[in-house]
C-alpha cells in the first residue's frame, strides 16, 4: 500500500478517456512537481500542470508527426470519405500510443533514492521486457505457416502411404490368386509324393540287401580264391619233389647214350 500511495504521489492525471462497451480506461499521467517546485509555485494544481503539459513543445511535435497523414488527405483534391477516416484513425492511434509511451516515462520516472526507485530498478533488471504486440503478432503469423507448411506435407505423406499401402495390398491379393490351386489338385500331388517316397524306401531297402549279398559272395569269392591258391602251392611243391629222381634218370640214361654213340665209331675204324 505505501508503494502504490507513492506512487499516486508522484503522479497526476492529466487525461483519462472512458470508452464504453466494457472497455478499459485509458489515462495519460504526467509528472508531479518537486518539492522545490511545491516551495516555489504552492499555488500551482492539477489545472496548472495540465494547463503546462497542453502548451509543452513534446506534445504540439507529437500531434503533428501523428497527424501529417491525415493532413495529406485533407489537402488532396476530392478525397474520398474512406480515405479520410483510415488516416485519421491511423494517426488518433499514433497519437494515442505516444502519449501513453510519454504517460509510462512519467509514471515510473521516479526519484532514485526512493525505496520504490530502487524497487523498479531492481525489477526491471530482473524482468525480461515485454515483447511488442506487433512482433507477437508477427510471430504468431510465421509459426501458424510454418504450422500449416507441416501440416500440408504430413498429409501429402499420408496420402501417399495410403496409396502405397493399397497398391500393396492389390499385389498381395494377386499374388494370392495366382499362387492357390485346386483342392484336388493338391491331394493329387500329396499321394503321388507319398508313393514317391514309398518307393524311395523300396529302393534303399533293395540296395541295402543287394549290399549285404555282395558282400557275403565277395567274402565267399575271397575264400575260394585262398583256397585255390593254397592247393596250388601245395601241388607245385607235390611236383617238384616227384620230378627231381627222374631228370636225375633221365641225365643218366642221356650221358650213357653219348658214351655209346663216342664208342661205335670207333669199333668201326677198328
């Protein structure tokens, strides 16, 4: 409460302007005077101040800088009605904003060796500053494109997954169809592969006996063959024992015969 009362101290309103409809009051604060200034001119009121703040040079350059579209309108030959109510509330508006820019100066224009002084500093310090209405909108303005920019790509994209997804589909089911077959066409082919396999094992269990009876005439063959050649061995070495006396005879019987032949030739010289 001691804040806002110095604060109401330091500050006087010169201007308060009531709309209607439930809107705001908008005022337009100037400063008090010093205490010196109080010493000097006591006599001196709120009439006096507004009086001061209405003849002050600030406020003539500001209605003119405000006003000078609105005055080319006017000087222009046949303006149109429309053209002369933009400009005048275009700059009423101006003029408005300066003057609640110039009431803010004076509002928080306050003594620093005050406690409240001291207070604002530190606030505004800490504070971050308020964005302007303009850059907000302006903002607003390139985040909802940038929104709507999304928005139209992420359902460009979608429609055509969902076109993918349907050509996909139409493949499958095509694939489908074209790779079933009849029922009995199916069974067909179970009972011909069945008997593939039954004759399958026949033939393995055939070559496994045929196998088995190889093997028992190659061991029979083996056997017959160490038989014969052990009979062989045996007659060979028969026959060369029974052989031996008579080429011993008959080496005999062929020296005697050449003895006989050396002796007849010479019975006849004789």
């Amino acid at each position: 409460m001691r804040r806002w009362s110095t604060l109401a101290k330091n500050t006087t309103v010169l201007v308060r302007l009531e709309r209607g409809g439930g809107l705001s009051t908008v005022c337009v604060c100037g400063e008090t005077t010093t205490t010196t200034d109080k010493d000097d001119d006591d006599d001196e009121g709120r009439t006096a101040v507004c009086a001061r703040w209405l003849r002050s040079k600030r406020l003539c350059s500001t209605i003119t800088a405000t006003m000078v579209d609105l005055q080319g309108a006017l000087t222009h030959t046949g303006p149109s009605p429309s053209d002369v109510m933009s400009a005048a509330r275009s700059g009423f508006s101006r003029l408005l904003d300066l003057l609640l820019d110039q009431s803010d100066e004076a509002l928080y224009r306050l003594d620093v060796e005050t406690l409240s002084g001291r207070l604002r500093l530190g606030l505004d310090r800490l504070t971050p500053p308020q964005a302007n209405v303009k850059a907000l909108v302006s903002t607003l303005q390139q985040q909802f494109l940038l929104f709507s920019q999304r928005l139209h790509s992420a359902e460009v994209e979608r429609r055509s997954l969902r076109l993918e997804v349907a050509s996909l589909k139409k493949g499958l089911e095509r694939g489908d169809t074209s790779r079933t077959v009849p029922v009995g066409r199916f069974h067909s082919v179970c009972v011909e592969l069945r008997q593939a396999l039954d004759r399958e094992q026949e033939a393995q269990t055939l070559i496994q006996e045929q196998s088995s009876q190889l093997h028992t005439l190659q061991q029979q063959v083996n056997t017959h063959t160490y038989e014969l050649t052990d009979t062989q061995h045996t007659l060979s070495q028969t026959t060369q024992v029974h052989c031996y006396p008579l080429e011993i005879l008959f080496l005999t019987q062929e020296r005697r015969f050449r003895l006989l032949q050396r002796k007849v030739p010479l019975m006849c010289l004789g």
